[in-house]
C-alpha cells in the first residue's frame, strides 16, 4: 500500500497511520463522493430515488466493471445507486452523474466542490467513476486520510448503509 490510516469512526480519533498523506490514485473509491452527493440531493428535496434516469450513449459505453446498461433505457436513482455501490459499475456512475450534474463535467465539479467543504485537501477529482483517464485527461488522486474522511460523510447519511451493506442485488 502507499498509506494507510485507521479512524474510530464515532469519536474520529486516528487509530493507526502510515503515510496517510502520500498521493494515490482512489480507483473506484471516487464513487464514495458520488454516493454522498447524490443522497445530499435527495436528503434536501432536490432529487428522489424514485426519479428516473436516462440512459446516454456515453453511460452505456463505460468499460469494466458495469451493469450493461443500454441507450434509451431508463432507471430510478435507487436501482442505479444499488449497481454503483453493490457493482462498482461505471456505466450507472456517469448515468446518475449526466442527471444529477447536467453532464459528467458538471458532476466533477460538484465532487471537487464538496471535497473542498469536507476539507479534503489533498483529493482532485476528473472523474465520476475512477476509470484511468483518457487521452488528454487527468488521473484523480487523493490520500489515504483523506478517503477516510469521506467514508466518515458516507456515514453521516444512514441510507448510504442501505447500498454499501448489501452484498447482492438481482
């Protein structure tokens, strides 16, 4: 590993720490932003996980780890959140980022805007869905301490436990 720290999640208190604060690349980690912003949308009235998402030729398009998703099919956001977190899939990441964002650009911006208010200092993300970038982009990157500290947002919102508890969804 590159760093690693371990936190008590209900007094905060750093357990244990080993470069906490080396760059690293958060792979599909990055979903944990999308998943907190996502259900702060729908805590705040502005999204429902009832909403229906389309399905853009580009969310279907994403490789690796996916759900198949297909153009023109639609989805709640809670089934979509359900393949995010149960699946780790990339097409259901960039499909509920195009809704909730306008764009996945726009949904980027969201994720580094929220990473600054949790003080995540190190985290950039260029990203919804941590696949490696294209050409011409950037690789997203934060710490060890920093992911800890959005897995500690995730727990503020206890619906976030109703999707990264549940092991299989058909």
């Amino acid at each position: 590993y590159r760093g690693a720290i371990v936190i008590d999640a209900a007094s905060g208190r750093v357990l244990f720490q080993d470069n906490a604060d080396a760059k690293g690349i958060p792979a599909s980690l990055v979903k944990l932003m999308d998943l907190v912003i996502i259900l702060e949308k729908v805590e705040h009235g502005q999204l429902s996980l009832n909403d229906r998402v389309p399905v853009s030729a580009k969310a279907a398009s994403m490789p690796q780890s996916n759900v198949n998703l297909s153009p023109k099919e639609s989805f709640t956001v809670d089934e979509l959140l359900y393949a995010l977190m149960v699946r780790s899939a990339n097409d259901a990441a960039v499909a509920l980022a195009e809704k909730v964002g306008g764009s996945t650009e726009g949904f980027i911006e969201l994720m580094n805007r929220k990473a600054h208010e949790l003080g995540l200092t190190t985290t950039v993300f260029h990203s919804v869905n941590g696949l490696p970038p294209g050409r011409g982009q950037e690789h997203c990157f934060t710490t060890a301490r920093d992911i800890a500290h959005l897995a500690l947002e995730v727990l503020k919102h206890p619906e976030a436990l109703r999707y990264t508890s549940t092991r299989t969804r058909v």
